[in-house]
C-alpha cells in the first residue's frame, strides 16, 4: 500500500504532481487621455499662478513665496511634458523604433 499524500502541498518545490495556481489574466493597457489630464492639470497651475499674484504681499509677509514658485514649477514641468509627448508622437510617426507606438493612439 502506497503512503503517498493524495492532494500534493502547492508549496513543495520538489514534487513533480504539484500544481502550481493559475496565472492571474493580463492588465489592460492603461488608456490615459492626454487631452483629459495634462493639460487641464498644466492649466490649473498657471491659473493658480496668475491668481497668487495677486496675494504678492501677503505672501511676502508670511514667508509663503514658496507656494508661487511651486505654481510656476509644475506650469512650466506639464509644458516640458507635453513638448516631450510632442516629441514622441512625431517620433512614432517617422517609425523610429526608440518612439512609443502608443503615442499614435491618443487623440487630441
């Protein structure tokens, strides 16, 4: 009579019958719209900039120009985004195999 266990343990490495657990299904691709998130967010900053302008003195007085500098930052950082977003979509046109092929699905 065999004493062998009739249901394997899956954390036994050397046992050839073990099942290993399935494999979970493939993420879809992430679909950001470039025309829904970047630009809007580029937009606010410099909204944002424009309207801490105006609390120029205020700012001054309670040591805050910090928050000015980082409106302007993160305008400027979304312009530098998009002009790279720019760049690899006119690279994926010219089938320059260093291009993101996914920058050819966005629509502006």
């Amino acid at each position: 009579m065999s004493t062998a266990d009739p249901h394997p343990s899956p954390d036994r490495a050397d046992d050839p019958m073990a099942v290993a657990p399935p494999a979970p299904p493939e993420l879809p691709p992430v679909r950001a719209d470039l025309a829904h998130i970047v630009i809007p967010a580029t937009v606010v900053w410099f909204v944002a900039f424009v309207v801490l302008l105006f609390f120029l003195d205020d700012l001054r007085a309670h040591q805050a120009m910090i928050w000015l500098w980082t409106c302007l930052a993160g305008g400027l950082l979304g312009l530098v985004g998009l002009a790279v977003y720019g760049w690899q979509r006119r690279a994926a046109r010219q089938g320059r195999r260093s291009a993101n092929a996914m920058a050819l699905q966005e629509r502006w």
